[in-house]
C-alpha cells in the first residue's frame, strides 16, 4: 500500500513502537511479515537515501529504538503483556538491549516487581544471565537495588538466589541494604539481612549510622516504631531492643492504640526486656502512661498474669491507680485467675481489695464470674467484703453455675461460708436454692455441714446434732421474702433433686417436725375424721326405708360443686366424700322416701371408708403402701383401654350366641312364619314344638340368663376373666342337656370360648401382672420420695398460715438425735431403695453411685480446666 513503517513520529516512536504500546500483536505481525518479504536492505528513514542514513537490514526492526533509546521489549515488559513479551523474544528481542538511561528489560521488571516477567528475560539466555543481573544503570543500580528500592521482597529473594551482587555499590556508595533502609522498605530490608548482606556496609561518606537513627523514630501504618516490634518479640529481640535504646530509641512514643513500647513489653512477660526498658529515665516516665483504654503497663501485665514484671512495676514505684473502666490491677489479675499476681498486688496495697469498678464489680466478683476458686479463696481469706455490684449481685451469683464447680466449691468449702449463709440465705440469691438449681452435686456437701457427731458410735453419750437454719427461714425472714417456709425443700422436689432430698438433714427435718407438731396434728384429724366416719357408717347402717313416713317429693336438683376449679385428685375426692355424706344427711333428717336413699348410703359408705385409706398415706408405717396401691392404679388406668377392648370383643360374640329368642315375639308371628323359623333355628324349632304341645318353654339356668344382655354379658366377661369361670354351668350343662335353647350354635360356641380363655384368663391377665412386677421396682423407688414430697406440702401448708409468734413456737432451728440412724424416714428410704443418703455417719465402704457420681464430676471438670489451661500455654508465643 506504499506506508512506510519507517517513518518517526514527533516523539521519536517508530510504528513498531505503537504496536507494542498499544498491545496490537495482529498490528506487531504485519509489521514483521513485511519486513521478512523486503528485497532491499537500502530502505532509509523517510525513504529517502541521504548521507547517515539507517540501514535496518542491519538493524533488525524488533530491535529499532525510539527516541528514548527503548526497544519493543522494553515497552512489552514496561506494559507487563506476557504474550507481548513471548512475541518479542521468539522474533529475536535483544534482552541485554539498554535504552539511554542504560535500563535494560531486567531493570524494568526488577523496579516492577514483576517475577514471572524476570523468570523469564534470565531463562531466555542464560549465558547471559551473570552480565545482566550485575547490570548497571547511569545512577549505578542494579536490579537488586530497584527491586528493593520499591519494597519487592520476594523478587529480590528471587534475584539473590540466581546470585545477584548484593553488596555493589551505586553513585552514592549506597548498597542494596542502604538504599532499602533509606526507603523504609522493611520488608526487602529483612529479606537482605536473612540473605546476609552487610549490616556495616558505609557510603561514600563512609556512614550508615546517620540513617539509621533516622529510621529508629519512624512509625508504620499502626503508629508502632521499630522499638515497639522489638519489645513485642520478646526475649528473642532482646538485643535489637537495646540496641534501639542505645540508640535514642523513645519510650514514650505510643502506637494508633497508645501503647507505649513497655505496654508490649509487659503483655510478653519478659522480665529482661523491661528492665531495659526502666533503667532509661523515658522508659520510667513511661511506667505510668495510660493507653486508650487507660490501663498501664501494670494494668496490662496484671491481666496477662504476668507475676514477675507485676512485681517488677511495683518495686519500681508504678501507680495502682484505675482505668476508663474503674478497674485496678487487682481487677485484672482476679479475672485472669493468678494467685500470684494478686499476692503481689495485695502485698503492696491491701487497701484496694474491696475497690468497686464503675460496674459495682470488686475483684471477688471478677474471679467468681471467671470460676478462679484459688484467687476466690485467697480474697475470702484476707477478709474481702461481701458487696452487691450495680445490678444488686453478690459474687456467689457469679459463682454458682454449672460451669463453675471449682468456685464453688471453694465458696463452699471456705471458713467464711457462715457468713455468706448469714447475709443471704432465704433471700432472692440465696446460695442454697441457686446450688440445688445449679450444681446439685455439691448440695450434699453443703448440708453435711450442718450435721456434727459427737460422742463415740459406739457409746450411749453417742449424739448427732442437726442444724435446720440452711433449710428453714426464722419468721422474720418470711416476712422479707415472698418464700414459703419451705421453700428449698419444695424446690428439690420440683427439680426431682431425689438425691437431695433423701439426705438426713432433710429427713431428720421432717422427723423433727413430726415428733413436734405433725404426728398430733394428723391424730387430731384422724379422730375428727374418723368420728366422722362412724357417725356416717352408723346413720346409713340403723336407717331403713320402712322408717321414712314422709309424703314429701324430692324435686330433682342440680349440684355444682365447682370442682372444674381444683387440679388435685384427692380433692375431687374429698368433696364427693363430704358432698355424699350431706346430701345423706339431708335425706336422712326430711324423711325422704326415695329408691335413691339407700344407693347414697352405699355410695356414701365406699367413698368416706375408701378416703380414709387416703388420710393413712401421712403415717409413714403404712403410707408407703398406699403410694404403691395408687402407683398400681395408675398401671391399670393405662391399659384400662385395652382391657374394656377385649372384653368386649369376647362379650358380643357370645351374646349373639347364647342369646334366648323372644317366645312372646314368636307367639304373635303367623303360622307360615313360624314354621318357617322353626326349619332354620333349632331354637325356634323347639319353640315351635313346645308350642304346638302347648307348654310353656324350659326356663334357662341363671348363668345362660347373664347372656341375654349386652351390659350382662360384658360384666359376665369381667367376672370370668377374673377367675369364675362357671364351666359346668355356661358350657357343659347346656351342650348335653339336649335343649336347643339353652345352647343354639355349639360349635361357634366352642371356638369363641376358646379364644375367650386364651386372651382374657392367659394373656390378658399375664399382660397385667407383667405390667405390675415390672413397675413395682420403679413404684419402690419414688414411693418415699412422693412420701417426702406429700409430707413436704403438708407441713409447708401448715406453717404458712401460722401467726409469726406461733411459727416462732413449733419451728425448731436445730435437733438431736442418738443416732442418725434412728431416723425411721431415714430406715424406710434405705430398706426400699437400698441408697445411700450421703451423711457423714455412713462408712466410707457405703458409697453409692450417687456420691462417686458427684466426685467424678468434680475430677472431670478438674481435668477440663487443666487440658484449657494447657492449650492456652501451648497458644503462647515462645519467648525464649
């Protein structure tokens, strides 16, 4: 097309130039190809053939710089195009080509950073790989130094590996490290010296010392000095540290978060590298400087529990002042839970034991909140006070969790747990109520407390001494809370604290009880009861219809005694008993002649002699039978739907069966009829006969009669199936006295009675005794704890509606007994379950799954606390 691709622009780029610029590799391709086909290699700029021109037959065009002296790869490598660059050297790019600058296309990629660009210039000629990393430009760098001067430190890894000099010098005397510390390139700095390059390398002016007490004050993007990662190092840059305070560096300089160098310091915990922090008179003043949340050094050493320089801080004279938060450093060292710390701390102000953070918090609610039961025993020990934090907490509600067994067990366990009993028992944070919630393993402890022997076991001055305070409020406590007297027992109960609740302390409170009010409490309404009963037994026995002359009609009525309104069985019960009885009464005294009378006075009888079973269930002799009898009743209710099923399956069948036609109905139906019937149903055929003889049919036996009934023949079943089985009578009798009557279809009969006998007598009742022995173990098991638990709400009845001065009277704060073993509620729980109760009498031999299940639990959260203590050791940067 005549284009001349010779031709220069006005910045001396030829169109090969543009190409590459541009990224056109189709543009780049034509250019070549025409080159490739030139006949002459006479072709000049411009075409035009002066004197100087340029012949590029000589001068490859890939080759042709611009004005700038750059050739098409330096442009391709400057652009960061791979294929560009591919393309260059496939079609002959010199790489050792230097534009005016003396920047070759290594020069280029190392101020780029770009690595896979440089793998691959070296590897294109490696012959040539020597001359050009040891290339300089007119300022005298090297690649090494333009990849450092930019901060790129893996390429300059790269360029040392390939041995790029790393100690040629530029026009300034500069080494690569120099010019990287000049730079603030910290990471090429490092990469340099882990590669070995000369830390005391001097500049033309023989010096690098200036420069670098230029760097030592320079902060990076956090605000941190070199001063600050050197401290945060550890004993590992201990000698960097002081070698940066030998060299001015400042203590006091502070990083975004405003933590000076010994802030760091004291986190790390290394003892050397504070005190060479401290012996500057900055690093003194910085002692007591506050970060942005206004913790000190000693603050900040408390809360890593960092004992030696906590010691180290306080001998130095650093302030125990608070933070923002109004935390001390005992704060701080109570949460991290180090007993040592603490002791440091409170050796040299005691005072701040009780100081209360700006949330009410003193340092015995920080450990209790954080389960440290060694710094919880140690604050008790010096005689911490008992406070309320801003929300109305005392620490035992931070102690007394599930996750925190060891602290409370060491509350628990304290010679100041008196006082804690004293300050809040039976109140809303009462410490008993939140462990029977919490952590009911270690309420058996608790109670164990306040059971004390005295005397020998085996001597009759042999006494056990109860205190009932822990478990019953006094009457003025009861007017503070809304609890009722026995509350914590009440609670136990509803939790199903079984364990619990059998313990002697609980059960000789409840004997106590007994033998002080309870026993002739329920005498006294046993007699009112039972009075009550003879008088109603005697009315309905003496009275009979024959002796009612009144003509009065007893007009129907409709009682509503409301009993939609209780939830309790045995009142439905009891107000049947006394409803049945009135309305009797009622009868009895107006003379009433109705059928009815007689049918109360039966139904009345049953229901008050059947509740007085009920009113027996309080004496413990013979009220653990009675829960059985009921537990048993509550198995038979619940395969009262399969029984009534059965029955009644087995009782229709035979109802059809044995079932008498109707002779009067026969009587009237017409001859042809009759005959009809008679040459179908061997019962109407002898009806038929009987009638034709005129005599009236066999009566049938009063067992075939209980059949002619559905009601009967179920009830009849029920009977059966209890064991009077009358098969003479129900099914012999009639199958061989040859009347048809008597038994209409023998062989149905036969199948069905069969069936009868294998599901009701066999399987039926098997089921049912079944049922019965495989609960009775479970019915053994809670019959003493419903016992307590009915005897519990009793007595809690009771007391609380007692007057204050009478409670006072009856309520006993402490008992003794001989023995604890004398307890009969004691004996009955032992004797039916076998279990230990967990008092202090029983030898160590006696312990039950109950008492080894509570010490495991302690081990296993010991062992949890030591494998999370053990993980955040082995999470600890190592400082050695």
């Amino acid at each position: 097309m005549g284009a001349d691709m010779f031709k220069v622009d006005a910045i001396g780029k030829y169109p090969i130039h543009v190409a590459v610029f541009s990224g056109s590799l189709d543009c780049l391709k034509i250019l070549l190809e025409y080159e490739a086909i030139a006949k002459t290699g006479e072709l000049c700029v411009g075409g035009a053939e002066a004197e100087g021109a340029v012949n590029f037959f000589d001068n490859h065009l890939i080759n042709l710089p611009d004005g700038e002296g750059e050739t098409a790869l330096h442009l391709a490598v400057n652009s960061g195009n791979i294929e560009m660059i591919d393309f260059c050297l496939d079609h002959g790019s010199d790489v050792a080509a230097m534009e005016n600058h003396d920047f070759t296309a290594i020069h280029y990629a190392a101020r780029r950073g770009e690595l896979m660009v440089l793998s691959q210039l070296l590897h294109w000629q490696p012959e040539l790989m020597v001359s050009l990393l040891s290339g300089v430009n007119r300022n005298g760098h090297t690649p090494l130094h333009l990849a450092v001067m930019y901060n790129h430190a893996e390429l300059a890894a790269y360029l040392i590996k390939w041995r790029s000099p790393m100690e040629v010098q530029d026009k300034d005397g500069w080494t690569p490290l120099l010019l990287a510390t000049a730079k603030c390139a910290i990471a090429a700095c490092l990469t340099l010296i882990q590669f070995g390059a000369d830390l005391h390398a001097l500049d033309l002016s023989h010096r690098n010392h200036g420069l670098y007490k230029q760097l030592i004050g320079e902060e990076d993007e956090y605000g941190c000095t070199a001063l600050h990662y050197a401290t945060e190092g550890g004993s590992s840059m201990l000698c960097v540290t002081r070698d940066l305070l030998a060299s001015g560096a400042s203590c006091l300089r502070q990083n975004g978060a405003r933590e000076t160098p010994l802030h760091l310091a004291a986190k790390q915990g290394c003892v050397a590298t504070v005190e060479s922090l401290l012996r500057t008179d900055h690093g003194l003043w910085s002692m007591n400087t506050s970060d942005a949340q206004g913790c000190t050094p000693l603050h900040i050493a408390a809360a890593h529990a960092q004992t030696q320089v906590v010691s180290l801080l306080i001998a130095k004279g650093s302030s125990l002042r608070r933070c923002q938060k109004g935390r001390t450093p005992l704060h701080w060292a109570a949460q991290a839970g180090c007993l040592e710390t603490c002791k440091v701390i409170l050796g040299a102000n005691t005072c701040i034991i009780d100081a209360c953070d700006f949330r009410g918090m003193t340092a015995l609610h920080y450990a209790a909140q954080k389960g440290h039961d060694s710094v919880i025993t140690h604050l008790m020990d010096k005689e911490a006070k008992f406070v309320q934090d801003a929300n109305g907490l005392y620490f035992t509600s931070y102690a007394f969790k599930k996750e925190n067994v060891k602290a409370a067990l060491a509350i628990i366990s304290n010679k100041r747990w008196d006082e804690i009993i004293e300050l809040l028992n039976h109140t809303d944070q009462c410490p008993i109520e939140k462990v029977i919630r919490e952590i009911p393993s270690l309420c058996p402890i608790i109670m164990d407390r306040y059971i004390k022997e005295e005397g020998s076991l085996s001597k009759s001055n042999y006494e056990v001494a109860y205190d009932f305070s822990i478990l019953q409020p006094k009457a003025p406590l009861l007017d503070r809370t809304q609890h009722t007297p026995l509350h914590l027992l009440k609670v136990m109960i509803s939790l199903q604290r079984d364990e619990l609740i059998v313990h002697p302390l609980c059960n000789a409170l409840l004997w106590c009880k007994w033998r002080r009010y309870g026993f002739w409490v329920h005498c006294l309404s046993s007699a009112f009861y039972i009075n009550f009963l003879i008088c109603l037994t005697f009315l309905v026995l003496s009275h009979e219809p024959l002796q009612h002359t009144a003509n009065t009609r007893l007009n129907e009525t409709c009682y509503n005694l409301g009993l939609k309104s209780f939830k309790d069985l045995t009142t439905y019960y009891s107000l049947s008993v006394f409803a049945v009885a009135t309305a009797y009464g009622v009868m009895s005294l107006h003379k009433f002649i109705d059928h009815h009378f007689v049918e109360l006075g039966a139904i009345g009888l049953f229901l008050s002699w059947s509740y007085f079973v009920i009113h027996l269930m309080r004496f413990k002799i013979v009220g653990i039978f009675v829960v059985m009898f009921f537990q048993v009743a509550k198995t038979l209710g619940k395969s009262a739907v399969v029984v009534v099923l059965v029955l009644i399956s087995c009782s229709l069948p035979f109802y059809v069966l044995f079932k008498a036609p109707d002779y009067k109905a026969f009587c009237e139906m017409s001859k042809p009829m009759q005959e009809t019937l008679a040459q179908c149903f061997p019962a109407y055929e002898c009806l038929y006969n009987k009638d034709n003889n005129a005599s009236h049919p066999t009566e049938m036996t009063p067992m075939l009669s209980a059949f002619q009934t559905p009601e009967l023949a179920i009830l009849n079943l029920l009977s059966m199936s209890l064991g009077d089985f009358s098969f003479v009578d129900t099914i012999i009798e009639p199958l061989t006295d040859g009347n048809s009557l008597t038994m209409h279809f023998p062989e149905v009969t036969l199948v069905m009675f069969v069936i009868f006998l294998l599901l009701a007598p066999m399987i039926l009742t098997n089921l049912l005794v079944g049922l019965a022995v495989g609960d009775i173990d479970t019915v053994r098991k809670q019959a003493a704890i419903r016992l307590i638990s009915q005897t519990v709400d009793w007595y809690d009845h009771i007391e609380a509606t007692l007057p204050r001065k009478l409670y006072d009277l009856i309520v006993s704060s402490s008992w003794k007994s001989k023995s604890s073993r004398d307890s009969p509620s004691v004996l009955i729980f032992k004797e039916k379950n076998g279990m230990y109760c967990g008092s202090k009498t029983a030898d160590s031999s006696d312990l039950n799954v109950p008492e080894l299940w509570r010490r495991m639990e302690l081990q296993n959260n010991e062992i949890r606390e030591l494998i999370a203590t053990m993980q955040k050791q082995l999470n600890l940067p190592k400082n050695n």
